[in-house]
C-alpha cells in the first residue's frame, strides 16, 4: 500500500507516543483494536499550505473507518495522549449502558495518560459514528476532528457499484490555517465571529470528483459534523431514496424536493441510480442561502454502462425494533428549554446590537444543564412505553439527542408517527415536538440539547431504566 500523508500519520501513531501508553498499545489483549486519540496535523487546506493542528483518533480526521459484520464484537482500547479527557461514544448504538461513553454519567473519564477497554456486540445494523462525550469538551473536541465512522454491515446489503461515506464537516480557521475554537461560555454571549471558514467532505476540499460507468448505483452514508447549522443536502440529476436514518431501515422513500435537512451527528443512508448517458455528472450539493448551492461531490459518468439493476427498494427491516408504541399505556414526560429568567430582558436589548445567534445562558426544565444532574428527569421499568415531550421556549433551533434507543417522531396533530426511526429531533424556535420510544434498554441514558449556530452550546439531562 503505498503511504500517503493520512495513512502515515496513523501509522507513526503509537510511535508518538509516552512510554507508559505505548506499553498500553503493545500488551493489549489479542483482538483488541487500539485506539489512540492523539494530537495531529490536518491537511486541511491544499498544498502548500501549512497543516492544521488538531485531535485525531489514530493521528487522523476522520479517524479509522470501523466496519463490523452483524454480530461481531466490538473490542476497541481507547488510549489518550492529549490534555484533555476523552471517551468513546458511539452515536445512536443500542448498546450496553457501560459502553455507552458518555463521561460523568455511564463512566469516569479516561484522563491524560490513561487508556479504558470497551466491548460490545451491536444488536443492530447500520451506519453510526464514534467521538469523544466529556463535558464541557464534546464541542470543541469535534471541532478539532476528533471523530469518526462505525458501520455494521447488514446480513444482505443492497449490491451496489459504490459505497462512499460522506463526512461533512467545517472549520474556522484564522489566517495561518489555524483552528479557531471558542470554549461555549454559558454565562455571557461570545464575541462576534472572526476567521473563515472551510468545508470539507472526509476532511478532502469540496468538490470531491467520483468517476463512475452510465447506470451505477452509489450508496451515500451523509453525515453532518457542522455544529452550527441545519444542512440542507440537495441532489440534481439524481433521484435519491432514503433507506435508513440515524443507523435505523425505514421503508424507503423519496425525500420532498430532493431534499434532506441533517443535523449534527444525524445520519442518513441515500441510494441513487447515475444517468444512464455517458459523459453525464450529477451534483450532491450544499444549499446554503447563497445565490447557488455549493457542490459536495460531483459524480461523472464514464465508460460503458453497468447491466441493468432491479429498482431501488427498502432494505430489510430491523425485527429488533417494536412494530407498535402502546401510547395510551407510556410514560409522560417533558422537557423545557428557555432563556434564564433574569437574562431575558437582557437579551431582547443585545439583539438589536448582536448577531442573532447570540443569547444569554439557557435552561433545561429550569436549570443550567451544564452537567447531568444527581436525579433523573424520570425513571422507569424496562420495557416501559415512554413519549417524552421536547419543549423549545427560545428563538434558537435546537437538536435533541436521547441516548441508546430509537424513537417515533410522534405526529404534531394526531398520536401518529412519522414511518422512520430517529435518535436526533430538530426542534424548531417556539414549536414542541415529541417522541415516543420503548425504554427496553437497561441504565442510565443521557438527553443531550444542541443549539445551532455559530457558537453553539449543549446542555444535558438523563433518565434512567431499571
């Protein structure tokens, strides 16, 4: 294999780095995949301009591509040799609470120097990612790349003549090429922003250019790590079908407008047939407000064209998952997220002098939320029909992420559910939407709110599943 400059920083990895985690790195049981979160370089801005400094799980961004068959263990050592506390999370994975990574509530941080084993089998198949879940960390961490990709493959994935996982991603960089990363301070607003900003798709300058015959099948795994914005992934000369969301199948469907709004941390599996013409391209693409949207990837059609494929269709279902919530019988709760009293009044006068994405501190169902607190929002026995009620008193869009199961987008006029499964919920200014999920997962789960916008900030709350 020949050595790029990617593949070589991950492989001088544990060469770099102390004695004591090297021992780590080399006494580890057999099987155990080492997973090292370093300090690396980024060639985010092409040649010859300087690399940017960064995190990286394997001295690289995204970090290793994890692909499993379903029912293999996970076995992973997670080795820390930077600053600041890390774990590894694994998103939207119906996993074991104790392998859930989530510091402060299902672990102890792994500090400096330290290194934890985690083992799993996930019961599911799809596509998930990995990062490190350490408050206040687990925004500035992403930002300066420490993340990455898990794919269980299913029993009979759909054939298809390309496979390509999508990161998203932005960085705010400073004149030299320099990561620009503010540490969310939820007692006053931040300063107005400074630098420029960067996007990238697997940490390559956009637009990535993929070569393919007439008539190929492409399968997109999109993930967006963009912090600040709901993304609105567009597709021309290409008709998508969306097949799974945030790991889970769904009955397959075409999105409105060939259009799909994603989230930070939100997956969705896309499959699209190229044109059948050679010499065609089609454009996955970014519509950002501007005058045109901001092409991602652009696939080119070349050669002669591949045989015929029966049409796109639904991949197989996950049984694992109920075919019905019993709403009459679940458990209520609700969660209310809302300026801090005595910073409202402050807030509507910075708003004619500050940009919109600027505010005071915010609560979660009356408190900071910085940290989980010492009880849980609700708990209840396991198998245990809960819908949970997500309440946005702020002129902020927010995101909510719950922990370790998979949750009807409940209907905002009727006790219907939208027919896909979702673990991230777009919540949108002044508007409550709510879920309904089975609790059937033992331990405790965390509830993590995202505000999106330039600076954005996270609160956290949990319940618990006996």
């Amino acid at each position: 294999m020949r050595l790029n400059r990617r593949v070589f920083l991950g492989s001088t990895m544990a060469c770099l780095l102390p004695a004591d985690l090297r021992a780590a790195t080399q006494d580890s049981p057999e099987g155990l995949r080492i997973l090292a979160v370093g300090k690396a370089r980024h060639p985010i801005l092409p040649a010859p301009a300087a690399t940017t400094a960064g995190f990286g799980f394997g001295g690289q961004v995204p970090g290793p591509p994890l692909r499993y068959k379903k029912g293999e263990e996970v076995k992973i050592r997670l080795v820390n040799a930077i600053d600041q506390p890390v774990t590894f999370s694994c998103q939207s994975l119906r996993i074991p609470n104790a392998m859930d990574g989530v510091a402060g509530l299902t672990q102890k941080p792994v500090l400096p120097g330290q290194f934890f084993d985690y083992h799993f089998t996930p019961p599911d198949s799809g596509f998930y990612w990995y990062r490190s879940d350490v408050l206040p960390y687990a925004i500035e961490q992403i930002d300066r790349g420490l993340y990455g990709t898990l794919i269980v493959e299913e029993t009979h994935p759909p054939k298809v003549d390309h496979d390509m996982t999508v990161v998203l991603a932005e960085w705010h960089l400073d004149e030299s090429g320099q990561l620009l990363v503010d540490r969310p301070d939820p007692t006053r607003a931040p300063a107005a922003p400074t630098g420029h900003y960067v996007v990238t798709v697997n940490s390559e300058s956009v637009p990535l250019s993929v070569n393919l015959p007439p008539s190929g099948r492409v399968r997109l795994r999109l993930l967006s790590l963009i912090q600040s914005h709901l993304v609105f992934m567009t597709f021309a000369g290409l008709r998508p079908l969306i097949i799974a969301i945030d790991g889970q199948p769904c009955e397959a469907f075409a999105p409105l407008r060939q259009t799909i709004p994603i989230g930070p941390g939100a997956c969705f599996d896309v499959m699209c047939d190229l044109p059948a013409k050679a010499g065609t391209e089609a454009t996955l693409a970014w519509r950002t407000g501007e005058p045109t949207d901001r092409p991602l990837i652009v696939f080119s059609t070349h050669g002669t064209p591949r045989p015929k494929l029966a049409p796109l269709s639904s991949i197989d279902q996950n049984p694992l998952l109920p075919a019905e919530i019993k709403l009459q019988d679940a458990h209520k709760a609700e969660l209310t997220i809302e300026l801090a009293g005595t910073e409202k009044e402050a807030a509507k006068e910075a708003a004619a002098t500050l940009p919109s994405d600027l505010h005071g501190p915010l609560k979660f169902n009356g408190t900071g939320a910085q940290n989980f607190a010492a009880t849980p929002l609700f708990s209840v026995k396991r198998g245990t029909p809960v819908t949970l009620g997500f309440n946005n008193k702020t002129a902020i869009l927010l995101q909510i992420y719950v922990h370790g199961h998979a949750l009807r987008l409940l209907h905002d006029r009727d006790d219907g559910w939208e027919p896909y499964w979702r673990s991230h919920v777009i919540v949108p200014e002044g508007r409550t939407k709510r879920v309904a999920f089975v609790a059937d997962n033992p331990g405790k789960w965390a509830i993590e709110c995202q505000t999106l916008e330039l600076r954005p900030s996270r609160l956290v709350s949990w319940f618990e599943v006996k």
